[in-house]
C-alpha cells in the first residue's frame, strides 16, 4: 500500500500516471481540486509487481476553509485506519508543489 499525499495541484494524481506508465487518475490541468475522497489504483509494474496505490485529497491548502480542511485531514485519516485492516500503509509519499 502506498499513499500519496500533498497539496492541491502539486501532482499526485500525475505521479500516479507516472507510476503506472498511462492515465488511470484524473488530473487538472490547473491548481483546481479533482480528487475530493481518496481513489485506490492497482499498479503493476514490469516485473510483475503489484501495489496498490492511493491519490488523496490535497492538504495544506490555504483557499481551504475550516471545514473543508478539517475534511480533508478526516479523508486522510480515514484512509490510514481503513488501510490498518489492509495490511498497513508499506510506504507514504508527500509530493510538495
């Protein structure tokens, strides 16, 4: 299990296409929100690999109000007590703008 997490617009979703060498995750072409829950995608690399692979809702946004924040931190939470059951989180990824 890896999480991605970072601010609006810093490139979570593109690193996820990166990773999985085509477009599986909708990005913005702008600093706008797209990802509002987490999404998982299942990665398979060339060796055969497999990861399962989490785009978050973007953090640290100063546009945020307070709710919304507080949203954002309660998805994130959320996800690492989902992913407890799952097999923890193996590795956690800040992609900063």
């Amino acid at each position: 299990n890896v999480v991605i997490f970072g601010e609006t617009g810093a490139g979570k979703s593109s690193v996820i296409n990166l990773l999985a060498g085509q477009a599986i995750a909708h990005i913005s072409p702008d600093s706008h929100r797209c990802t509002l829950h987490w999404t998982e995608y299942q990665i398979t690399f060339e060796d055969g690999s497999r990861y399962k692979v989490f785009d978050t809702v973007g953090l640290e946004e100063p546009r945020l109000q307070t709710g919304e924040y507080l949203s954002a931190i309660s998805n994130a939470y959320g996800l690492i007590n989902t992913l407890k059951g799952r097999g923890g989180v193996n590795l956690s990824l800040y992609n900063r703008r």
